[in-house]
C-alpha cells in the first residue's frame, strides 16, 4: 500500500554531506572550518486575497501601498544581517512579480519551484502523470519568465498588456529553469519523481531540520487575535517561536537543509520571528562557526563542484 508513497521519495534530497569549503571567488570570506547548512523558504513570496497566476505572470511591480502584507523586504534584511543565503520555495499563485524575483536573485538568493499554490495534502499527488507533467512545466516556465531581466533585449520593458517582444521570449527560453522542485506538503510520489527526473537538471529537495513553524505561527496569529479584541497581551508570540528554533537548532548538523515558511503579515507573521532566532542560535554557537547557503551552493559542495 505504503510503495507508491515510499518510492516517491527515492533520490530526493533531504541533507547533504559536506566537503571541502569551496570559495567562489578569491575574495570569499569563508573559513575552512565554517560548517554549511542550506536554508529553504517555502510558500513564497506573498499569499493574496485572490490569485491569478497569468497575472502575476505578466507583473512587473510588487504591491506598493501601505496594506500590502508582504514581509519579503524583513526577511532579506534579516538574512542579510545575518550574511545568510536562501533557497525560496515560489508559488506561482502567490504574488510573485518580475521585481519581486529580482529583487530576491540581487541579494545572491535562489528561486524553487513549489508548484501554483501550497495546496491541500495530496492534491497534486492524485494528479494524473501527464496533469502533473503540464503543472511542473508551466511553473518552471513562469518561473523562468519572472527571472529574466525586466528589460528586453533592446532596453524597453514589455508593452502595455505586459507582452514580451520577440527577443524577449527567445531570452526567456535559454534562461534556466529552477533547479529545485520540493512538493507541496511534502508529498510524493513515484510518478511525481520520474516526471521530475524527466525534467533536465531538475532535483526534488525536502529536509531534514523542520519543527512545523507554521502551524506554530497561525496559531499565534489566533492569539493576536483575541489579545486585539480583549485588550491583553499574552506575550505567548516570542515564546512558542522559541520552541521552533530550539527544537531545529537541535537537528542542525553539518548539511543540513532547513525548512522554514514564509511570513506576511496577518498571516504567519511569527515565522519571522522563528526564523530570527534560528539564525541567532547559529551565530552565537561557541562550539561551531555555521554558514546558511542555498541548496545549491550546499549541493555543489557535497559533489565536489569547485564550479561558481
């Protein structure tokens, strides 16, 4: 019974024994005896009220008033603080612009696919193969699309309607496709794999440092809540994330990948604060001198790539 779920999960990644430190360039800071962990970010960028994924698409500006509740600008200050690097998990559902993606590649950041939308458990899983296959592949390809400079080739941005000239799309389909794939709830199967297999270049990543940070999150956004009608505060924000970053603090090991979820505001705002004192827990280890890297950097390390 258990065979389609188990055989899912044959080549994934879920750590990665490190070697060597490999700097990329001669002004690399990295110490030999640093110790490399990667760092996801799942469900990004922004969850919206309603989602339209040709939309976002064809976007190339985030939310600018005061009601967005984007908190992508606190978490790369904070992995910026904290001179730590990130694999984003994208949902293309999600608010996910042109601008929002170059702003994240700018600060040395990685984009993943996670599919259209962080959907319930085990809805792709029940996805015929070939369903599955066009899902992937139109992700990947907004993906791709969303990557690419927001100025075509010849210095103007698209048209009005958000349409690409023709150099523009011939950019976009030498661009590379996302290397990561991780499912939506963790959830895979043998089908799922072999279609991602399929994919050139393509790895599915889970993890093996994880404390369920969301759930922790959401109910302290119920918390809030009440603590906003009845005029109290129960200070029980700070102290539930603690738990979350004690407990992932305890799994770290030298290549590891951890799991974190991406918070906005409203919603999962404590994330941030779990996120936060994960990586305080990092830097003030007097044993060991940790380094968050994305999924990448940390794969090409395990491999013995010495490529940038």
């Amino acid at each position: 019974v258990l065979q389609p779920w188990l055989g899912g999960y044959q080549n994934c990644v879920f750590f990665l024994p490190e070697t060597t430190p490999i700097r990329h360039s001669d002004n690399d800071p990295i110490d030999i005896n640093t110790r490399f962990i990667a760092l996801t970010i799942d469900d990004g960028f922004c969850r919206p009220d309603s989602s339209d994924a040709e939309s976002n698409e064809n976007s190339t500006n985030n939310t600018s008033d005061d009601n967005d509740p984007s908190m992508l600008d606190e978490v790369l200050q904070l992995l910026h603080q904290y001179g730590a690097q990130a694999t984003f998990f994208v949902c293309t559902d999600y608010q996910c612009s042109r601008s929002t993606c170059a702003q994240v590649l700018a600060h040395s950041h990685e984009i993943g696919n996670h599919l259209s939308n962080d959907a319930p458990a085990g809805h792709f899983a029940r996805m015929s193969q070939s369903d599955f296959r066009n899902e992937l592949r139109r992700t990947n390809e907004i993906l791709r699309r969303l990557s690419c400079n927001n100025e075509s080739s010849n210095g103007s941005p698209p048209d009005g309607n958000g349409h690409e000239d023709d150099d523009d799309d011939e950019r976009v389909r030498s661009a590379a496709q996302p290397r990561w794939f991780r499912p939506p709830q963790g959830i895979m199967t043998s089908q799922m794999r072999q279609v991602v297999e399929d994919e050139e270049g393509m790895m599915t990543a889970l993890g093996d440092v994880y404390c369920d940070d969301w759930a922790f999150a959401q109910h302290e956004d119920k918390i809030k809540m009440i603590d906003e009608r009845s005029g109290t505060d129960n200070h029980l924000s700070n102290n539930k994330m603690k738990v979350v970053a004690s407990i992932m603090l305890q799994q770290v090991q030298p290549g590891s990948v951890a799991i974190f979820h991406m918070p906005q505001r409203g919603f999962r705002e404590g994330c941030l604060d779990g996120l936060k004192q994960f990586l305080e827990g990092l830097h003030n280890d007097k044993t060991t001198t940790w380094k968050c890297v994305t999924l990448s950097r940390l794969y090409d390390m395990s491999m013995g790539s010495h490529q940038q």
